[in-house]
C-alpha cells in the first residue's frame, strides 16, 4: 500500500510593500508662463505692445528692484500681509466654528446654516458701502472685508465635510467604546480633513482679492495703495507689479498649503495626473 504523498504547503507571498510616493515639483509647470514671459517681452521689444499700456516683465522687474531697494515695496508688503493675516484669522476662526457646530448639532444646523445660506448669495465685495458705514473706511473695513471673503468658502468646506462623513464609521466608533472627543479627533477630524484643506485653499484666494478690492478704498499703505498712486501719475510698471505681488502672494500660499495637505493627508491615495 502506498503513502498518499502530502502536497507541500502553500504559503501565501507576502504583499508587496507599497512605496509611497512623495509628491514633487514638476518643471513642466512651470512651461507655460515661461512661454508667456518670454513671449510678453518679445512683443514688448518689438513694438507690437506700448510700454505706456503695458511695460515689459523686464522693465516691472527693474522697478520692483528699484522700490525694494529703497524700501517702499517690503514698507507697503508688510501692511499687506498684516491684514491679510488678520482677515484670514478672524474669518477662519469664526467659519471653523460654526461650520463645525452647525455640521456637528442638529440646534446648530437647525440655527446657524440658513442665515448663512441667505448671506451667501450677497456678494461680499458688494458690501464695502454697507461696512463703510458700519466700520468706517480705516483698517476695520478692510479687515472685515477680507474676514468676509474667508468665513463663506471655508464654512460651506467644513460643513460639507463632516455631513459627508459615514455615519456608520461615528457608529462604530461609538460601538467600541470611543467617548465623544475620541469619536471627533480619530473619525470626525480625519474625515473631513480634505474639504477643510480645500476650503483653506479657496479662502486664502478669496482673501487676496478681497484685499486688492478693500486696498484700493482710502488707503495710506499697502499693495493697493501704490498701485492706485501709481495710477494718479500714470506708472503703469508699477501698477503692474503690484499685480505681480498679488499673484506671488497669493501662489505662495497656495503652494504651502499644498504642502502642508500633502503631508497632513499621507493615508489618502488620489488619482494622478497621467
């Protein structure tokens, strides 16, 4: 009588370890607005476009060099920044408030997100008459308008990210014991943490062209203010480059908020580009 020969085991291979891509710069972005600089310059020199209703990028980058080198342009950046930075402070705050409790309690949704679904549709650059007469014109108007430009985009993110969170997860969560703070730090936040970055992302936006509108009524500093100077005595370099400011600025931000979601949402595998 013969053994029946065993098969040999099975081993299951072990899973391929994933490599986690670390996001990187791609020059290829930066293709395009070269072509357009150069481009932009070659018309300039040749004629096709008047330095008096568009200057050169050669001609605005020497009058940036020029105003940084005297200290006008670091002298009115700074105001700039001061109250962007105050707007997007008092308007993030208030919007991650009431995002949060009118995504989180019923009496919040019940309370605070129809007021702010009927102010929504006034565009807030429409209200700098309304806020002149509430604040004045000095640096509350414009801080307020800034702060308006940051609390809609950033408010409609949160809620909507938490409302979109499954509930089942909350109800497992719930089911292994995890209190009410736990349940928030470990399913809430952590769900609804990319709708928050996207609405970073577009308040920072609104916030910049908020100040370009707000710097540009009764101003004595700031971006702004030197370009509606520059104006008054038809430099249009100037008013150029602050336009040039703006749009850094606000790249700037934009980038490092990338970067900052980018590491804050490592478990998070998107589609990429191909």
């Amino acid at each position: 009588m013969t053994a029946l020969a065993t098969p040999p085991a099975v081993t299951a291979a072990p899973a391929p370890a994933t490599t986690r891509r670390r996001p990187r710069l791609r020059w290829q972005r930066a293709v395009s607005p070269v072509v357009i600089l150069l481009a932009w310059e070659a018309l300039s020199r040749g004629g096709v476009l008047s330095p008096d209703k568009l200057p050169a990028p050669s001609t605005v980058l020497r009058t940036g060099w020029r105003l940084t080198a005297d200290g006008t342009l670091g002298a009115h950046l700074a105001d700039s920044l001061t109250r962007a930075a105050a707007g997007l402070l008092i308007g993030g705050v208030l919007a991650l408030a009431l995002g949060t409790a009118a995504g989180l309690l019923r009496l919040g949704d019940d309370v605070i997100d129809p007021p702010v679904q009927m102010a929504r549709m006034l565009p807030h650059l429409a209200l700098v008459p309304l806020l002149i007469i509430w604040v004045g014109i000095g640096e509350s108007m414009k801080i307020s308008l800034v702060a308006l430009g940051v609390f809609f985009p950033l408010y409609f993110n949160v809620y909507a990210g938490i409302r979109d969170i499954d509930e089942r997860l909350v109800e497992a969560a719930r089911t292994y014991g995890l209190g009410p703070w736990a349940r928030l730090r470990h399913v809430v936040l952590p769900g609804a943490l990319p709708s928050l970055f996207l609405g970073l992302r577009l308040a920072i936006g609104a916030a910049w062209l908020s100040l370009v509108v707000g710097e540009q009524t009764n101003t004595q500093n700031g971006i702004g203010f030197l370009m509606m100077e520059a104006r008054e005595f038809s430099q249009t370099d100037v008013v150029v480059l602050g336009l040039f400011v703006y749009a850094a600025l606000g790249l700037l931000s934009d980038l490092l908020l990338r970067a900052l979601e980018s590491r804050a949402l490592q478990w998070r595998r998107g589609l990429r580009a191909r």
